[in-house]
C-alpha cells in the first residue's frame, strides 16, 4: 500500500469510527407510533407503514389490539378537525370497540369475560394485517391495550368494581379474578397465536383517596360514595394487610361530607388542608386503602409480566403510564419506578407536552377546591411546578393556551431515566402530536414536536412513542418528529 492510499484509508477509517457511535446509538432508538385498526382498514396497511417510515423512520408499530375507548381506536374524536389522511368524516355510527383481533377461546376458559370481538370490522383481525408488512420492513409490532371497558360487555358486571355505596362501577376490578383470568388470558392470547414483538398495557386509574380529592387533570372527585374498590375480593385482601373495611368506609364517607362542603365554598374552621389532614390522622385506613389498590395494580403488572416470559421470554413486556403522573404529587408519590422496573422491560411515560397546559390548569382547578382549597390557584400551580420540578412553564391563565414546554420533556424524561438507572427497563417518552384539546388551547405544531422529541433524547431516553393514534394526527406534525431523529442523527 502506498503512502496517499495508506492515509486515504486510515482517515476513511476515522470517519467510520467517529461515526459509529451513532449509529450504533439509531440501531437501538425505539421509535414508537400508536396507530388503531381503523387506519389500516381505511388507508391500506403498506400505506400506512410507508407514512410512519419516511416521516418519522417508525421502527415499532403499536397497535391497538383492545379498548372500548376512543383514545387509542376509532377515527378522530367527533367535533374535533379531521387529519389530513384517512377517510374525511367521523365513525360516529360505527366505533363500538372491543377486540380487534380474532378470540382464541381456551385462554380465556377461567373467566366470564368470552364475548368482546369488536364488531367495526367483521372478522378483521389487526394483527394478521399488519404483522407480515411490519415483520418485512423490519418494524417490530407491540400489541397495545388498555383498562377501558363498556357496560354492553356480556357478564361484565361479574368484572366491575364497587362503589362504597355498593353499587357496580364501569372499571373493572384487579382483585376480582374475572378480570385477572381475563387478563393474563388475553396476553397468553396474544404470545401464543402471533409473533409479536411485544405487549404494552396501560390503566389511566388511581385510587379512592386520590379520586376522592380530584388529584387529576378530568372530572373533580366524587361525594365519597362512588368510590372504588369496595368489592368482596379487595375487603379480604384489606383484612389480609390488617386494614379494617369499616373504618376506611367510614373515614371515606367523612372526607366525602367535608370536600362536598368544599366544593360550595364552605371553609372549615382549621381551614381545607388542615381539616383534610385531621381526617387523615383520624382515619390512616383511607391512605391504606390508597396503597392497596396501588399494590394490586403493581401486582397486575407483575402478573402479565410472568405470564408473558413464561410464554416467550423474547416478548418485551411494559406499560402506559398515564399523564396525572405530571400533574399529582400524589400519583407521582405511587409511581414507585425502582418497583415497577422489577417487571418492566420498558415505560412508555406520558409526557405530552401540547395538551399538558390543559391538563395541568384542569388538575389546579380540582385540588384547589378541596385539599388547597386555602390556597390561590396561581400560588398553588407555583407550588406544583416547584415539587414537580419544572422551570420553564407558564402561568395559569397562560398554560391552556401555550401548552407545556419542550424543557418539561427533558425534565420528566430525565428524573425518570435516573430512576431507572440501573435497571433493564427502557424508557419510551409518550410524546404528543394533535392529541385534541379545547378550541382556545394549545395546538401541535411541527416545531412542537421536533423539539419535544429533541428533548427526550437529550435527557437519555432509550426511544419516544408518537402518540396518541394515527388517526388524529396531521402528517405535518408527525414530520416534525423526523426533523429531530435527523438532527439527533437517529435516522
């Protein structure tokens, strides 16, 4: 070898070497699009998976296998504009849910919960559409589903939690094994009959205590009735931990009077919060009621997880975990995620920053007519973005409009990515693009995205889930995700 090819070599090797990092670091990105069965039904399966590869460079499809909801299956949610694909009106007469993929019946043997095809489609089956073109392409398919059910369910009721006045609610029971037979059935279902490359399970629940004193972004807690779980089976696991059913139910109905008086305006003497605390004081079963619908929501985790390895240990197995983790310093407190890694392969953590400003401003809304009913609302969302750690956000009459900002990501994807240091699991950020909200709220934008997506890579995250489904996202938008994997060098 002479001298010049000597040194055109040993530079050509330089350059593989400085850029080897890199791609090495693109090989092993997830990047994640939520995507329901209507899309491939109305757009063409390899249409569809042409979109999500030259906008975004996909590389893991999610799709929705089961929800009665609309948040991850149907078109777009009727009233809000349509996307610029897809077909270009609403599925109002024929979204019904359920499952979108075939029963396999000798899973699901150990429960009453046998009739729950969706209908919307016949007998389509979401996966055997999409599993041959994304398995060519190289894009790996996770099955993804959540806790959402309806009351037309055959049997469901069998299923359902109890209020504290005794009466069935919507949600199903973790404790009740109808629901766990149901369950680890419908992951056998799916690990057994396909060759999937993963399960991604989420449950947008918490617990009566937090409910009951509207720590979440949606409705403003109930009137201490019609709280859950209060059926046989969490009774005797309470009696099993030492916790007495009638005196939780009772500190339950207290806390109910009083933050019902709340909600009218009515101060305490002591005031909301110290009032608040001296039922707490009083009545320590409310708290430990709280952690054991935590602990049976861990132990459900925990269950799929096992049953899933057991099956095909290759399947990677993870959760959604839901938005009121940004919000509540409650919620937050129960997102234990040293414990949850124990039977994780990922998290995929909501951090969606568009809707966000929403969110948060609904959640300030809540709380601040019941455990902060003392507090200005302006003062207490200042409080919240001090002991959530935010810096760069907006006020309170600023937020619905101008969303949560792309440091938001870096900062919750960060504090998560050090939870998890050192553990297995991955963490996936859930990242928003036109999730709906409210005609004088924030919208996505393409920058929007691209620097959200920037900022979950900047602070380590092993991938980014697009989300919430394909059908209500504008191509541009999806584009601008991208943007950053081009800019990060991930694509």
């Amino acid at each position: 070898m002479n001298r010049r090819d000597f040194l055109q070599s040993a530079v050509a090797g330089a350059i593989v070497s400085a850029a080897a990092p890199d791609a090495a670091a693109a090989a092993t990105k997830t990047i994640g699009i939520q995507v329901g069965a209507v899309s491939f039904v109305d757009e063409g399966v390899e249409k569809v998976l042409d979109v999500f590869q030259k906008e975004a460079a996909v590389n893991a499809v999610f799709v929705a296998t089961f929800t009665y909801g609309r948040g991850i299956a149907g078109r777009q949610v009727p009233g809000q504009p349509l996307p610029d694909h897809g077909k270009q009106e609403y599925d109002t007469d024929t979204f019904k849910g359920g499952s979108y993929t075939k029963i396999h019946p000798q899973y699901y043997k150990d429960t009453v919960l046998q009739d729950f095809r969706a209908p919307d489609f016949g007998d389509y089956d979401v996966l055997e559409a999409v599993l041959p073109a994304a398995r060519k392409r190289g894009m790996k398919t996770i099955c993804w589903f959540e806790d959402v059910w309806a009351r037309t369910v055959p049997k469901v009721e069998q299923a359902q939690e109890k209020h504290l006045d005794g009466s069935n609610a919507t949600t199903l029971c973790f404790n009740n094994p109808n629901y766990k037979n149901w369950l680890l059935g419908t992951v056998e279902d799916y690990s057994r009959s396909y060759d999937i490359d993963g399960i991604m399970w989420g449950s947008e629940r918490q617990g009566a205590f937090a409910d009951l004193v509207g720590a979440s972004p949606g409705g403003g807690g109930g009137n201490g009735l019609r709280l859950t779980c209060f059926c046989q089976f969490c009774e005797r696991k309470a009696r099993e931990r030492g916790i007495d059913p009638a005196r939780a139910k009772a500190g339950f109905q207290a806390l109910g009077t009083l933050l019902q008086s709340s909600r009218q305006g009515k101060r305490p003497v002591d005031g909301h919060y110290v009032t608040v605390w001296r039922l707490m004081l009083r009545y320590p079963e409310m708290l430990a009621w709280e952690m054991l619908w935590t602990d049976s929501l861990r132990e459900t985790y925990s269950a799929i997880y096992n049953k899933v390895k057991s099956i095909k240990p290759s399947i990677g197995v993870g959760w959604h975990i839901w938005h009121n983790n940004s919000f509540s310093p409650i919620y937050r407190a129960e997102q234990d995620l040293s414990e949850i890694s124990k039977y994780s392969d990922f998290l995929k953590m909501v951090m969606y920053h568009n809707c966000g400003g929403e969110r948060m401003a609904g959640y300030i809304r809540n709380v601040s007519s019941t455990l902060y009913g003392d507090v200005p609302q302006q003062e207490l969302l200042d409080f919240h973005y001090r002991v959530l750690d935010y810096k760069e956000e907006k006020s309170l009459a600023e937020i619905p409009k101008a969303g949560l900002s792309a440091d938001y990501v870096y900062r919750e994807a960060k504090r998560a990515r050090e939870a998890l240091n050192g553990t297995k699991t991955q963490l996936w950020p859930g990242i928003d693009i036109d999730i709906p909200t409210g005609r004088n709220s924030s919208k996505s934008t393409p920058d929007g995205t691209r620097d959200a997506v920037l900022a979950a890579f900047k602070a380590g995250s092993d991938g980014v889930i697009l989300s919430r489904k394909w059908s209500e996202m504008k191509t541009a938008n999806l584009s601008g995700a991208g943007a950053a994997l081009r800019q990060s060098g991930f694509a």
